[in-house]
C-alpha cells in the first residue's frame, strides 16, 4: 500500500476487514477475511463458539452463523433432549 489516506507515509495493519478502495479515495467495507464479527462492541470469534458447543457431550454437530437479526435463538436438531445444553 503506497499510503494514500494521508499526505504522510502511514502505518497500516492487518485488521481481517475486506475493503474496496474506490477512485475517489473512499473505502468501501465489503466484510471479513475470517469469521469474527462485532457484537455490542465485542469481537466474536465464530470457530471458537462452536468449538465450545462441540465439547458438550450432548452435541454432536454445530454450526454458527451470524446473522442481521437482533436476537440469538439457539437451534437443534433432535427428538430427544435429555437436558439443557447449558
């Protein structure tokens, strides 16, 4: 990156965001290279909530996705739930 943001050389890091640098110098955020998102300020790392999931004994596979939605409900699959999962 040649530090166009600024009249000075900058820094830049790798924060994971996927941009778009438009010709008018404006960035466009197009998402993640990873599975964390932001949730009420906190970063969430996906893989690691269903790695937790996976180490109760009762689940036997999960997936977590984000979603634009303001609730979490949690979902199974099952006929038979022998306890809560949490």
């Amino acid at each position: 990156m040649d530090g166009r943001l600024g009249t000075r050389r900058t820094s830049w890091y790798k924060t994971g965001d996927l941009v778009k640098w438009l010709p008018s110098g404006d960035l466009v955020f197009l998402g993640r290279t990873d599975a964390q998102v932001k949730h009420h300020g906190m970063r969430i790392e996906l893989q690691e909530v269903r790695n937790v999931l996976l180490r109760h004994s009762s689940v036997k596979a999960a997936e977590v996705l984000s979603i634009s939605q303001p609730k979490c409900v949690p979902v199974t699959n099952s006929d038979k739930v022998s306890r809560p999962l949490w």
